[in-house]
C-alpha cells in the first residue's frame, strides 16, 4: 500500500461523504503531478547523457542535467541519492569540459549525501571517492589523488573483497597514479594485484586483462627490464589472438 493510500485510509473516518470526495480528487492530483515530474527530471537526465555520450553539445547536456538536478532537489530533496546521482553526472561534465575546480566541488556534494546516507564504508561511497580521486589525477594534485583512491580501496576491499573487479580497478588507479609519480617499482605491484583479480574473474583473453597485461608490459619497459616486459606483451598477443 502506498503512503497517500495509507493517508487516505486514516482520515476517512473523520471526513464528511461531500469533503471526502474532494479529498480523494485533490491527493490523486497531487500524486499524478508527483509521479509526472518524475518521469520529467528522469527524461532531462536521459536526454542529458545521451547528449554527452555522443559528445556533441555538452553545454546544451549540462543545462539539461543542471534542469534534472534541480527537479529532484525539489521532488525528493537535497540529501537523496538521486540527487547525489545528478551531482555526479554534472561534475563529470564539468571535467570533461576542463573545468576541474568545479568538478571537484560538486563531486564533493555528491559524496557528502552518500557519507550522510549510506556511511563511509559502503561501495557507492568508494565510488564517490574514486570519481574525486580520478579528477584530482587530472588537476595534478596526485599524492590527494592517492589519498582518495586508497579510501576507495579500503572500502572496496573491506565490504566487496580483495577479488572483487571494483577493487581491481582501485588498484589499477593506484598504479597508474604512481607510474605518473614516477614511482614504477609500487606502480608495477598494484597493476600486477589488478591483473590477477581481472585474470580470475574475467578471464585471459578479456579485454580488460589485455589492457593489464599491456600496461605492465609497458612499465617493465621504463624500468629496464626488457625480458619480462616482452613476455607481457607475448602474454597479451597471445591471448588477444
């Protein structure tokens, strides 16, 4: 039974036959205007990432977004997780437009109501401090960049399990962040710790695990160690064909 129904069975009692049936009109008014806003901020979130997906006009898709946001914002306040959602998707515009100090602080939005909802250990949480994390890789801001991707490793690790593909791709993060540090030798561990989760769950020949196997190739490479990184390149090659 829905709430306004639950509602309508309560005050029954106490409403007259005449003002029961003006009752009834007005909260089933209410609900269809409800529900269709909904529908409304659902469609502007749908238009939105289409728009995006196909790259052809994303200020046109962040006024979209920024339309849906404030529709859910009104329909189901500002600390739910759709909003958060429509948070996220405008500051992923905002970093595909350049725009990281923006991205950055809506980001940071999102993650607070996931924080106030969910707690600091669930895996959307992870998520959001992923989504940070992965901006702050771009703004250059890399040792914040690690801070972040090692909370959603921990995370990721503690509720999902260290064989989980959510906790290969922090690992995977990791390593990339470090390989732009400079610092190969903690890169290469973390990409091989990726690999091998990718390896089990997904299997050799998946791409995902090609792409691990290449990165690593690619390390072994900088680091000198010309044998080993022929041998993942052989690995992916073989496995790709």
């Amino acid at each position: 039974m829905y709430s306004w129904q639950i509602h309508l069975h309560a005050t029954l009692v106490f409403l007259p036959r005449q003002s029961f049936v003006v009752f009834v009109q007005k909260d089933h008014h209410r609900h269809r205007h409800h529900h269709r806003d909904i529908k409304l901020a659902d469609t502007y979130h749908d238009i939105a990432s289409l728009l995006t997906e196909i790259g052809d006009d994303l200020e046109e898709a962040l006024d979209m977004h920024q339309q849906s946001l404030a529709m859910r914002k009104r329909i189901f306040g500002k600390n739910h997780l759709q909003t958060a959602h429509s948070y996220d998707c405008i500051a992923r515009l905002y970093d595909e437009m350049g725009d990281f100090e923006k991205s950055l602080a809506i980001h940071q939005k999102g993650l607070s109501i996931r924080q106030q909802l969910l707690g600091e250990t669930h895996p959307d949480t992870a998520a959001s401090y992923t989504n940070i994390a992965l901006v702050l890789q771009q703004d250059g801001d890399l040792d914040t960049s690690l801070e972040y991707h090692f909370k959603s490793l921990h995370v990721r690790e503690q509720m999902l399990g260290k064989d989980h593909l959510e906790t290969a791709s922090s690992y995977g993060h990791i390593g990339a962040v470090q390989l732009e540090k400079g610092d190969l030798e903690s890169s290469l561990q973390m990409h091989l710790k990726c690999l091998a989760i990718r390896g089990k769950n997904l299997g050799e020949d998946h791409p995902s695990t090609l792409t691990s196997y290449n990165i690593l190739a690619s390390i072994l490479y900088k680091m000198g160690d010309f044998e080993k990184s022929l041998e993942m390149q052989r690995k992916g090659s073989i496995h790709a064909g």
